[in-house]
C-alpha cells in the first residue's frame, strides 16, 4: 500500500511541475488578456460608452487581469496535477497487480 500512495504522489509532484512550466510558457499572457477584456466590458458596462481614463474603470480591470491569471493557474496547476496523480496511481495499481499475479505463480 505504501508503494501505491509513493508512485501517486511522484505523479502529483511531476504533473504540478509541467502544469507551472505550461502556466509559465501559455497561461500568463492568455489569463491576463482574457481576464483583461472581461474587465473592459464590465467597466463597460457599469460606467458606458468608451471606458474613461478614471481610477475606478481601471482598477475594475485590474483586478479582472489578476483573477484572469489566478484562475488560468488553477486550471494549469491543478488540471496537471490531477492527471499526474491519476496516471501514478493507474501505474502503482497496475504495477501492484502484476506483483501479486507473480506472487500467487510463486507458491
């Protein structure tokens, strides 16, 4: 059982190790645009028209990039890091398996 939850865990730790690298390399820019342009058209659409160069319509769309970015590395991180650990526990249940088939051959 210890085997089971030690190959798990390896998969989590590569999985969230490749998903920060992909947050790093595709989710940065993307969640800081798309959250961006979600924060224009609510600026947009609480102020209308054309957003003005005011404080408030500005900080509306920063803190929309800043959650874009928070939920773009959510997405990354935790969506690798799942299928790491899935795919190491699949490989320790498969291996675990194999293990005791030999097992059994044995006596």
């Amino acid at each position: 059982m210890k085997a089971r939850k030690e190959m798990a865990k390896k998969g989590l730790y590569l999985g969230t190790g490749a998903g920060i690298i992909l947050f790093v390399l595709v989710g940065l820019f993307s969640g800081s645009v798309i959250g961006g342009i979600i924060g224009l058209k609510i600026a947009n659409g609480i102020f209308g028209g054309p957003v003005s160069a005011a404080i408030l319509p500005r900080i509306i769309v920063a803190v929309s990039m800043i959650m874009g970015i928070i939920v773009s590395a959510m997405v990354f991180v935790l969506g690798t890091g799942i299928a790491g650990w899935t795919l190491g526990f699949i490989a320790d249940a498969i291996r675990s398996g194999r293990y005791v088939e030999v097992m059994e051959k044995a006596q």
